[in-house]
C-alpha cells in the first residue's frame, strides 16, 4: 500500500481529490485510490483474459497435434500431400455453317515434379534412357524449378508416341518425380483461313500469371491474338485440382478431395468458311489484299479475309527460332491482319461521307453545281481531279458516279473539317469496335483538335480539302469501310459481330443513325449509279444478273503524290495507288456489306471493282434468302466455282 | 510536473533497478528465434540470424538506456513522439513503399532505413494515453467529455490505416486503445455497450470489406477452399503444426521449412518453425515464457508508483500480449492471416526496435519508482 500514500502526495491528487471526495455509500475512499484499486483489479482480469486466451492457443495446438494431427502427420512427415491440376479443356470454335474451326486433340506428354524428385538431374538422365532429353531442355528444367512452387509440374517433352508413352508408364514409374499424363493441344482445322480472325494459344504473359496462379500448369496456353485472346475468359474455363496423399517416392496413395474442372464454353463464329475459303482463293493473284464482307442487318461479319496468311497451328506449338523469324520477316507480312490492322487512305470510298455531311448541313442540294475543269486552284494551290481534262458541270448524282474529285474539294471547302469529321466517325470511322476482337486499329480522321494536340501545329485549309476525297491524313481500316458501308445502306449504327457463345442468340436490331432518309437515297443512287450506269467509274463490277443491282464505289488512293510525267508502269510497286472498292448488294433491301482493298493493285474500278464483284456473287449465292430467289435459269455462273455451278444446275432442273 | 522522487538516481543505483529477471526472459525468447532463424540458410550462410542477432543486441542496448531516462521526460515526449507517428502514417500513402512480394504500402524509406510507421504508432498510442489519463481527475474520466480527447487519439490515426487498408492494424490500434481505457478505470458500463455495439455493427462492417478482406475470412473459415491459391498458406501452417509431434523434429529437420513449404517462414510464420523443429513441447514452453512476460510486466506495472508509469507498463503488456496472441491464432488458423510478427522471435527490424523502444520508456518509470529504500 506504499505506492498510494506516495501516490497521495502528488500535488496533483489533492486537486482532483477536492471534486468529489466521497464514492458510493459514504466509503471514504477518495477518488484516485478508486482509479488505484480498479487499476490492479482490472490488470488480474486481463491477466486472467490472457490466461484463458493462452490455454485455447495451447489446446488449439493441442488439437491439430492430436485430433487432427493424424490427418496433418499424413498429410506432411513422409506421406505428403501432392495437388494435381486438372487442366480444364478449351471450348471449341465453330463457324457459321457450325462446321468446326478449332478443336484439341490429346497430347501425350511427359512431366517432372520437382517435389517428389530427389534430385532432379539424376531424374533426368534416368529418363534419358528412354526418351531422349537434350541438354537444353535439362537446364530449362532446372531453371524452371528454381523458381517455382515444387509442386507444380514442369514439362519434359509433349507430342510423344503412343509407344514411347507406354514405355514412360512402365519405365517411369521407377523414376522419382516423373508422370506421363495426357493433354489437350489446340488444332486449327481451317488454320490458314482463319488464321488472322481466330488468332492462335500462346503462353501466358507475366501479368495474367500474376493474376491466375494455374496459369502456370505446364503447357498452359492462352488466346494471344483474335478472337482466341478476346473470348480467352469464356473459352477458357475454370481448372479443377485433385489432391493426393503420395508417398515418399511421390506414387499416390490415395486420392483426396477433388474438385473438376470445369470446361471452357464453346464459341460460336458469325463466318463462313466456304466463303473465307473461296475469298482467299480469289484474292490470290494480288500480293497484299483484304476483304470483309458483313450482313448489314445484323452487323455479323460473314468473312473477313487478309492475304497472305498463315497456318495458325505454326504458332501453338512451340516453334523454333528459325522458323518464327522466317515468317516475321516473310514478304507481304502474312502476320499482319490487314483486315482490321491495316490502315489506309480510304480515297474516293470517302467521298459518300463528305457528300452526305454536306446534305445534312444544307450546304449543298442534289442540284448545287461545280464546274470541273481539272484543277481547282485555292490560296495559291493547285488542287488536281484525277481527270486532267476536267468532268465539266458536276451535280451530286454524276459527281458521285464519275468519283469527280473537284466537286468534292468544293463540297468539302463549303461543309468544313469539323463537320466532316463528325459525319465520318457517326459512319464509324476512326474508332476501333467494342466486339471482343482484340487489335483493331483505330484509323484516323483528323481534325483540328488533332492536329493542335497531336502534330502541334494549326489546321490549313487546304487540308479539308485533300480530306474531302479521303486522303490527306484520313485513315481507315477495311472492317471500319465495310461497317461505313453497311451503316449507309441501312441508315441504322450497324456494330460488327464476330462471335456468339450461344447458337442463334437473338440480336436486337441497331437504332437509327440521325440522318435524314431523303440524303441517305440520294447517296445510294449514285452508289447505284456508279456500277450500273455505263459512265460509272465501277461499271466492271456491274453483277450482270437481271433485276439484282449492286451498289458500291470506287477508291484509288494514293499513297504518295501524283506523279506526273511518270506512266504508271515506271512506277515502283510499293508505289503505286491502292485499289480499293466498298459495296453493297441488293441495291434495294440490302443484305451484306463489303470493302475489298489491294495493296498497290492500282486502280479501285479495274482491280478491286471485278474483286467486288466476285466477292457479293458469292455472298449472295451462299445467303439462305437469296439463294431462293437466284434460282432461276436465266442465272449466269462462274465457272470454277462448284456453289456457282449448283445453282445454275438447280436451276436447270 | 511530475513527482519524481529519485531524478538524480546514480547511474549505477538505477542499474541494480533495472528487471534483470524480466531482461533476461526476453532475451531467452530472442534467443530461441535466432536460433531458429539458423535452420534458414541462404548459400550456406545463416544470414537471417546473423542480423537479427546484431538487431536484437542494439535494440537491448536502447531499451536499457531509454529505461536510464527520467520519465518526467518521457511524459514531456509523449504528445510529440504520437504526433509524429500520426504524420508518418499520413505519409505512407502519399510516399509509401511496397515490401517486395507483398501488394500494400505499408513501409516508409528513409536514408535507406525502411521502417513500418503503424508499428510505431502503437507504441505512442500507449504512451500519448498514459499521459492522457495521468493529469485527468480521477473521479472525472468517466465523463464523455473527458472520453473524448482520448477517443480522437484512437481514431484518428485508425482512419488512415483503415484506408490503407490495413485492418489487423486497425483492429490491433483499437483494441490496445480500449484496454488502455479501461485499464485508467474507466466505468465498465463504456465497456459492456461498446462490445453489444460492434457486434451489432458487424454485419454492416462485413458489407464493407474488401473483397480481398473477404476471401482472407472464406479461406479463413474453410482454408480447403483455395489450397494452392489464398488457402495455401494456412494450410501448409497447420500442417506444419499438426505434424511437428511432441518433441519436434530437431533444428534443420523439419521438411515443411527445409522443403521450403511455407512461405514467410521466417517472419509471420516464424512460430510453425519453431513448433516443427521443438515440437508441442518446446511450443507450449514458449508460451509459458511469454505468460512469463506478461505477468513480470504486470507486476512491474503494480509496484510502479505513478499512474503514467503503471499505464505505459500495462499498456505495452497489452501490445505485447496482442502481437503474441493475433500471431499464433493466426498460424493456428484460429483467427484471420492478418500479417502480424511474433514480438522477440520474428525477422524484421521496425517490430523489434519499437517493441523493445516502447519497453525501454515503459521501464524507466519502473527503474524511477519511488519506495521506501
């Protein structure tokens, strides 16, 4: 009690002690030996506390020794548990037609668990005996067992026979720390038509393995390009795991708890193979080339072709330097997706977006005139037609058809970049599409906000006039013309779709774009007039099939300034104009949207308009609906082409 | 200020007052980790130990030269070193680092020192609270309004770690605040409704959890759930646990630790380790030295003659009680894997320099102790 009557001379305790000197029921115990009391009763009862919460720690120590332990002592001294993955399999891919695109088949493999090997080398060199194992791969193992969970199982070698297979299962068995098992591998089935759209597996970056520790299964692979990387999540599934109690030679014992894999979904593609096939095969003639065709109703992009291609199958298996170099650097970048990653000058095929920002802002009407006589000069520029004699009067309707390229600098002076740059992305250039695709470039349709933020410099004049016929800075991809396409034959925001995991999933139909029908008409007219009117720049792409019209435009962009004095054979490959066609058929009550591009194919009426053709004659032979309405004697054919010759020979019956 | 009735004390008068006993025990419980942190060999050298041995004796040296100091001076100190403390962990966010391996900022970097300020701030809590509840009347602290100023020490800085987030500090802050409380004597009946208040608030809290706070309590509850991926560790613990047997299985052969099973064996999950290599003896022994710890500190605190004193000694009892408790339940799988280090046994320099800096203070108002001799 000594401490109190020290505490009692505090100076501070005869201050607080005047406030209430008295407690409860007259106890003369003044307040701070109360505070005292209480301090060394409550400190024995978080004594106690402590005590008590000691001896649940003891007892829970207890418990997992002696009730548990038995389980744990298995789990752990010599018998440990060993967790196996089960991989869970990759939904399938299906086109179209549900004819089947990508698939896996087994793989028969070897393994090695660092874990239940004693010493990993030795493990090795026993194998060796049966199968071979270069020194290589002996170091990528070991370097890959350094660094990872022991557990996990690395790989020795996959693709194995069914012989060597057998003999692992026999002979392995003594070997400590290696299984044979059986996954699956990928397999394209239509690997080259496919190849730029489905994309291909390969192995998970350092981010996604972050994210999901099973990524690092052996073999794991992951979608690493197309719709293979976009759908990645739902083709992917979920892996299951099941754990062992193995022994100290790593063999099961037996097998624990279990949980199944659950496989990934299988993935539905809006693309017909026939028709990739069939596309492919016509573009062959040109060096570079790419085609995409879409219902436009829909939005499904029924082919969308890039050449050259590729084999898929080459990049999910494990390819070797040589021979992935060889392909990075082949002629003509068949890696390359020139479908959606190609980005292109989209010429004259932009003169419907400049005409139609025009109508819409009153600028012009279908009677306004300009006269063509082959040059515009503006601020002291020259601004040439592709016609050095000049078209002479121009309206709308002609200027269109005769792609008159001085009109167009004139309408596109009147309507004014910003103008036309809106009419452009509302038509669905210069933006990449939410549709699970991954890659997609984005285009560019500049205005003066770009070039302020981006080039740091002001906007000319003369830049919205080279824009007006789609050259300039304007760059587009082939999906975003065919989607411009469509999204003006339908006047509706058509969106591209790839895939659906659900067969026939319905799809709501897209809203209105908010442009006036009456403009929209007069731009299908010329498009119509274009093909079919002798005087159109695309009269070779006419389909020459009674009462069925295409409607479409040409492009020849350039892809360096005119050359003047030069004929066009002088002109280096690379050089010269691309061809480019965009189109789309029926003229009235359109079904499908195209763009067809060539590389350097020189003229978009020449080259890319028979292309185009070619291209829709096959869309609509192969289309359900029309098909029904084709089917009529007077049907010429394409020789060469089986579907083409069906139907003719239907037709005959 | 306060009564001080041996300032001038001899230095050697204050050396015979030192807790030998108390020392020594803590000593012995250091010991026993860096013993253990010798079965960890990195290229054949024990590195973890060789350092924490270094660590330790410093730490040693500052504990016994803080507890030399007067406490009037420590009083004085008191509201500086708890604002301070505040102001690192406001910092953290802005200039944190992340321990390599782990997502949270939770360390400062200064001079390529780097320390972990919450660990700091639970040491001034104590500290800025003793003091608190040392110059309040002692028939008025159960006032609300005189609650209050000590209910702001406690939450003020719980609001930024609870952003951080970091809710085993969190938790740990509130509960070191609410046993200093109640420990200053104040009416139970604050006590009784608190406890019925967070159990009602509890589901409200639950909805507010981050996910990663909520699989933390799944895998808690059901550890099979996920056993490679959160549950992995806890699994591999109570497995470390349950097959270490009654005597262990010597230093260096537990295959749990040697096979590399368990990951932070050497600083959060130090305890399995230990536990495998002595067994549930050599466990159980352990305990028995940290109850020893706790109730030496309690008994220091009954014999100290201030109530600043009574309450710094109390109140590190209490953080060293907590440390020890979280840490084993949680390497148990009793409670959550919140990340807290076993005091004295666990690698690492911020939790062992503030526990044995807190120590140190506590302990001066020990050695200053009036009595009759």
């Amino acid at each position: 009690m000594s401490q109190l009557h020290q505490k009692g001379t505090d100076p501070r305790a005869s201050q607080s002690g005047h406030g209430s000197p008295y407690r409860k029921m007259g106890t003369p115990l003044d307040a701070q030996s109360l505070q005292n009391k209480r301090f060394t009763r409550r400190t024995l009862m978080l004594g106690a506390g402590g005590l008590g919460l000691f001896g649940l720690l003891a007892s829970k120590l207890y418990n997992l020794q002696n009730i548990e332990g038995r389980k744990y002592n298995s789990l752990a001294q010599d018998n440990r548990t060993a967790t196996r993955f089960l991989p869970s399999i990759r939904g399938k891919i299906y086109d179209r037609t549900k004819t089947l695109i990508a698939s896996n088949s087994q793989n028969l493999r070897v393994l090695l668990i660092p874990d239940q090997a004693d010493n990993i080398s030795t493990s090795l060199d026993l194998l060796a005996r049966t199968i071979p194992v270069s020194t290589r791969q002996k170091q990528r193992i070991l370097r890959i067992a350094r660094r990872q969970n022991p557990q996990i199982p690395i790989l020795v070698t996959d693709n194995i026979g069914w012989k060597q297979f057998a003999r692992i299962n026999v002979l392995g068995k003594r070997i400590p720390g290696i299984i044979s098992d059986i996954s699956w591998r990928r397999q394209y089935h239509y690997g080259e038509e496919f190849a730029h759209i489905v994309g291909h597996l390969g192995p998970p970056s350092e981010l996604q393995l972050a994210a999901n520790p099973a990524l690092r299964l052996p073999g794991t692979l992951v979608g690493a390009n197309g719709i293979e990387q976009g759908f990645n999540e739902r083709l992917q599934g979920k892996p299951g795991h099941q754990e062992f109690e193995v022994n100290a030679r790593g063999r099961n014992i037996k097998a624990l708890n279990k949980k199944p894999a659950s496989n990934g979904e299988d993935l539905y593609l809006t693309i017909d193979h026939v028709l990739q096939q069939r596309i492919l095969q016509r573009l062959s003639p040109y060096r570079r080339a790419a085609v995409v065709a879409m219902d436009v109703n829909s939005g499904d992009v029924v082919a969308i072709c890039s050449t050259p291609s590729f084999d898929a199958n080459i990049l999910t298996h494990p390819i070797d330097e040589k021979r992935w170099n060889e392909l990075k650097d082949a002629r003509d970048h068949p890696l390359s997706d020139k479908a959606t990653r190609g980005q292109y000058p989209p010429g004259s095929t932009f003169k419907m977006v400049t005409a139609l920002a025009a109508l819409e802002a009153g600028v012009i009407t279908p009677a306004t005139t300009f006269k063509c006589t082959g040059v515009m000069e503006w601020r002291k520029h020259k601004f040439h037609c592709w016609s050095r004699t000049g078209h002479g009067n121009m309206r709308l309707h002609k200027a269109l058809k005769q792609s008159c390229d001085v009109y167009f600098y004139q309408t596109a002076r009147k309507v004014g970049i910003r103008r036309l740059a809106a009419m452009a992305r509302q038509l669905g250039l210069g933006d990449v599409y939410d549709c699970g695709l991954p890659g997609q470039k984005p285009g560019l349709i500049p205005d003066p906000d770009w070039m302020q933020s981006i080039k740091r410099r002001v906007w000319f004049g003369g830049e919205t006039v080279l824009a007006g016929i789609g050259q300039g800075d304007v760059l587009t991809t082939p999906l975003q013309l065919a989607v411009m396409t469509a999204r003006l034959a339908t006047g509706r925001k058509v969106q591209p779709r790839f895939a659906h995991a659900k067969e026939d999933a319905p799809r709501l139909v897209p809203p209105k774009l908010e442009l006036k029908e009456a403009s929209l008409e007069l731009i299908r007219k010329a498009m119509t007039g274009v093909i079919n009117d002798r005087d159109g720049t695309g009269a070779k792409a006419a389909l020459g099939w009674p009462g069925l019209q295409m409607a479409g435009k040409t492009g020849t962009s350039q892809v360096r300034a005119i050359q003047r004095g030069k004929t066009p054979k002088e002109i280096e490959w690379k050089y010269q104009d691309h061809a480019l066609f965009v189109a789309f058929a029926p003229a009235r009550n359109p079904r499908y949207a195209i763009s067809v591009i060539i590389e350097h194919g020189k003229s978009g009426g020449k080259v890319a308009g028979p292309v185009a053709r070619d291209v829709m004659k096959m869309l609509l032979i192969r289309d359900p609906v029309q098909r029904l309405s084709l089917a009529s004697p007077a049907q010429p054919s394409i020789p060469g082409h089986p579907d083409f010759q069906a139907v003719n020979d239907r037709g005959g019956q | 200020m306060i009564n001080d009735p041996a300032p001038l004390l001899p230095v050697l008068r204050k050396l015979t007052r030192l807790p030998w006993f108390f020392l020594a025990i803590i000593s012995l419980i250091a010991g026993l980790g860096i013993l253990t942190l010798q079965s960890i060999l990195i290229n054949d050298v024990a590195i973890y130990a060789d350092q924490q041995l270094i660590r330790y004796l410093i730490a040693l040296a500052a504990l016994i030269t803080f507890a030399m100091v007067p406490p009037a001076i420590w009083m004085r100190l008191s509201y500086p070193l708890f604002f301070m403390a505040i102001v690192l962990v406001l910092l953290v966010p802005l200039i944190g680092v992340s321990p390599p391996g782990s997502g949270a900022n939770r360390w400062l970097m200064f001079f390529g020192v780097s320390i972990q300020p919450s660990e700091l701030l639970k040491i001034t809590l104590v500290l800025a609270l003793a003091r608190y509840f040392h110059f309040a009347a002692a028939d008025k602290i159960s006032h609300p309004l005189y609650l209050l100023p000590p209910a702001l020490m406690i939450l003020v800085p719980l609001l930024p770690i609870f952003l951080q987030p970091d809710l085993g500090t969190a938790m740990m802050i509130a509960m070191i605040g609410a046993g200093m409380i109640f420990l200053a004597g104040v009416n139970s009946l604050y006590f009784i409704t608190a406890i019925a208040l967070v159990i009602a608030a509890l589901p409200v809290l639950w909805a507010n959890l981050l996910p990663y706070q909520r699989e933390r309590i799944f895998t808690y509850l059901d550890p099979e759930r996920d056993p490679l991926g959160a549950g992995y560790h806890l699994l591999q613990s109570k497995i470390t646990l349950g097959s270490a047997g009654m005597w262990g299985k010597g230093a260096m052969q537990g295959p749990q630790i040697q096979l590399n099973f368990l990951p932070e064996k050497h600083t959060d999950f130090i305890f399995a380790m230990f536990t495998e290599e002595r067994g549930f003896m050599g466990a159980v022994g352990l305990m028995g030295l940290y109850m020893l710890c706790f109730a030496l500190l309690s008994a220091m605190a009954l014999r100290t003659t201030t109530l600043y004193g009574r309450l710094t000694i109390s109140g590190m009892a209490l953080t060293l009680f907590l440390y020890v408790f979280i840490n084993m339940g949680m390497v148990m799988g009793l409670l959550p894997v919140v990340g807290v280090p076993l005091p004295l046994m666990s690698y690492g320099g911020t939790s062992i320099a503030s526990l044995m800096f807190g120590l140190g203070i506590a302990i001066a108002s020990f050695v200053h102790r009036s009595n009759k001799a």
